[in-house]
C-alpha cells in the first residue's frame, strides 16, 4: 500500500447508520491481503470476506482473555494472552496447530508478540530490556543490546509486527521502535496516543483517536493522512486499505470507500 497525500475529512455522528458489521469489538486486524479479523469481547477470533460474511470463526474458553492478535503472516494467525504468557498459533481457517507459554521459557510480563518470517515470534522482555526472536521451542534466534543503552526507558510495547527487513515496535501512546530482523536497534518515531497500527514494510499507518497518520520509514515523512470530525464519538480504530477506510466502534464496523 502506497502512501498517500490525499487527506479528505470524514464525518460520522452519533446516531450513525447501521455498520456494515454488526458485531461487539474488542479490536480488529487486516492482514497483508487486507482481510479483516476481529477480536470480539467475548474472545471469539471471526474472519470475514470482501462482502463481510463469515468465513471461519475461532471460539475456545481455555485461551482465555485475548490480548494481542497477529496476523501479519496470512496463513498463521496468532492469539496471545499476556496474563499468562499463553500463544495460540491457529492456521488459515483459525483451527488451532499448537499452543505454548513463554512463562516455559523463563519470560514473564510480556505484553505483545510479533510473528517473523521464518515461523519464529518477537517478544519484548521487560525484564531484561531487550527485543527477542525465539522459537516455539524456546530456543532463542537474536537478541537486541538492552534498550536503555539508546536512552529508551519505562517502555510499554503494546504492538509488534514485522514485514520485510523491520521490526516495529509500538511503545503506547509514545512512539514507534524500529529494529532489523537481527535485532538491532535503528531508530524511533514520536506517534502521540497511537492506539495500534499497521506496517507495510516500509510505511507506518495508525490512528491517534482522531487523525489517521503515516510514518514513512524511507523519507522521514510523518503526515495526516486522514482526518475525522470531532463528533464522529465512540470512533475506537481506524484501518486502511487500498481504496477505504475500516472504522471500528465498539458494537461494529464500517467500509468507507476514499474518494479520491
């Protein structure tokens, strides 16, 4: 997905129409091919097609509260529940291959999980300061020098998600961490109140609680790339896709078609 320069202002308010999904959301992701799943707040993981049917569905109390979902590689999808440290790897139709727990390995308090590309996982330890790629059997790939040595301190990583050669890491509500797929540290990025995002590889896209915004890691830009009105209430993430927007509320979403 290209960056773009148009910056429409869109307008929704409280008595909004009917959503294109009804459905009560706890957060919602697209993957590289743009398809949508969605976290509900009854745990359940539903992945829908380009006209907002239904197509597989994910439901298993064991898992727990979901805390984090990865979808960054389109045929391993990822469910995490940082109270216990708890991975639950599903494939492409969210039937479950395997589950582990970091705390096995001697992690505790991690609050997100990012999927490489070579079928390992990133974790941020806070214990230890630093960026880790392991392994569903806990061996250990590369390890990031201790993130305090760059003058980065209290760090709360709520997202991380690789693509291509990067690893971003999102400290809530403060700023993007941008790593190698070794584990080196290479810069960061202010992004106030950034409440999730998503990476392309190259640009950062994420929503402030107001502004959609995006980062270009090539360039430097860090521009508005939408605008929403100031009535459009209970707005709680905006995705991006080629040719529209997904607004997700708390009791559904809906397709926005960018008119450009």
């Amino acid at each position: 997905m290209q960056s773009c320069q148009v910056k429409p202002v869109f307008s929704q308010h409280k008595d909004f129409p009917k959503p294109d999904i009804e459905i009560k959301v706890k957060f919602a992701a697209l993957d590289k091919l743009y398809r949508l799943y969605v976290v509900t707040t009854t745990n359940q993981v539903i992945h829908f097609d380009e006209n907002n049917k239904e197509i597989f569905r994910f439901a298993n109390k064991r898992i727990g509260n979901i805390t984090d979902i990865n979808v960054s590689n389109p045929i391993k999808i990822v469910i995490y529940n940082k109270d216990f440290g708890r991975i639950l790897e599903l494939d492409n139709t969210l039937a479950e291959i395997q589950e582990f727990s970091l705390s096995d390995f001697g992690f505790t308090d991690v609050s997100a999980i990012g999927v490489s590309n070579d079928d390992g996982f990133w974790i941020y330890d806070p214990l230890r300061f630093r960026l880790i790629k392991i392994y569903a059997n806990g061996k250990r790939a590369f390890e990031s020098a201790n993130v305090s040595d760059f003058g980065l301190q209290a760090l709360q990583i709520s997202k991380i998600i690789e693509n291509g050669n990067k690893v971003v890491l999102l400290d809530e509500g403060k700023r993007f961490l941008i790593f190698d797929n070794f584990g080196q540290y290479l810069s960061s990025y202010i992004a106030d109140n950034a409440r999730s995002f998503q990476f392309d590889g190259n640009n950062i896209y994420y929503f402030d609680g107001k502004d959609v915004k995006y980062i270009s890691l090539s360039t430097f830009e860090n521009q508005i790339l939408f605008s929403f009105d100031e009535e459009d209430t209970g707005l709680k993430d905006v995705l991006v896709s080629p040719g529209k927007t997904l607004k997700i509320y708390e009791n559904g979403i809906q397709k926005q078609i960018i008119d450009r």
